[in-house]
C-alpha cells in the first residue's frame, strides 16, 4: 500500500485556476460524448451578450448582461434604475436578449438566478419556471434558478 502525502494550500492562483479548469474541461470532455462533440465548435464558446438602455439624456437606464454557451442564454444581471421601473424597460431588455440569444445565436433556453427579494414574479410571469432553489443562500435569502425555452423564432 502506498502513503501519500499531500499539502492543502488556500490562497488565489489563478495559474492553477486555469490549470484546474483545463484539466477538468478534459476530464468532462473524455466522460461526456456530448462535451466532446461541442468541443471546437462556436458554441462550444462563451460569448457576452449585453442589451443596454439610455435615457434621453444618455445616462443608463437600465441593462442586461449574459452570455450564451451550448444552445443556452444564462443572465447574469438584469437592472432597471428605479425611476424608470414599472414602465415595461425591464421585459424590454430581456426580450432583447433572448431575441438575440434565439434568432443570432441559435440558442434554445435561457436560464438565470435571482433572489426572493428581487424578481421571481417577474421571470414567472415572462414564461421561466423555477427548476432549482437554495435556501439561506445567504442567510435569510433564498436563491431560485430560472429557465425558459426559447422556441425557434
């Protein structure tokens, strides 16, 4: 029987970072039949997908930042400044998104996370359903993962 001794370190290296994420981009690759034919394709690549919205005066209004990966848009954030909330921007600008994620990108679902306090009702009643929750992440807040198909066109 072999010993092995190891040593735990706890610090940011973002050279191991990106070793372990080579490393593990492979291992799934070699286990996923699905991975391996996505490999080397264009959408085997994440790509940003930012819709923006200006003011008349040219300030920000409000925004949406993604990006699409594998047939998925996945939002990241989507916010309204509050003087402009209430007036249709926010579904606005995440119609933009999943236009763009369908018609330009081929993409077939969208997925996001957001918190009890900020928008379930608000993906609800734009066609997501609640597939995942955390509770008490963070504490006293609970987190729901959101997807929505996005049809063909």
């Amino acid at each position: 029987m072999v010993s092995r001794m190891f040593r735990i370190e706890t610090e940011v290296d973002k050279s191991r970072r990106d070793l372990l994420r080579s490393r593990l981009r492979d291992t799934n690759t070699a286990a996923s039949p699905v991975l391996r034919a996505l490999r080397d394709t264009p959408a085997a690549r994440e790509s940003p997908l930012h819709v923006w919205a200006l003011d008349a005066g040219g300030d920000l209004a409000g925004g949406l930042v993604g990006h699409t990966w594998a047939t998925w848009l996945h939002v990241t954030y989507l916010w309204v400044d509050g003087r402009h909330r209430g007036t249709g921007l926010g579904s606005r600008l995440l119609a933009e998104a999943e236009r763009a994620a369908r018609e330009e990108r081929r993409c077939t679902a969208a997925r996001l996370e957001t918190w009890d306090f900020q928008a379930p009702d608000f993906y609800r009643k734009r066609g997501y359903e609640v597939v995942g929750t955390i509770p008490d992440y963070p504490p006293g807040v609970t987190e729901f993962t959101l997807t929505k198909g996005l049809g063909t066109g």
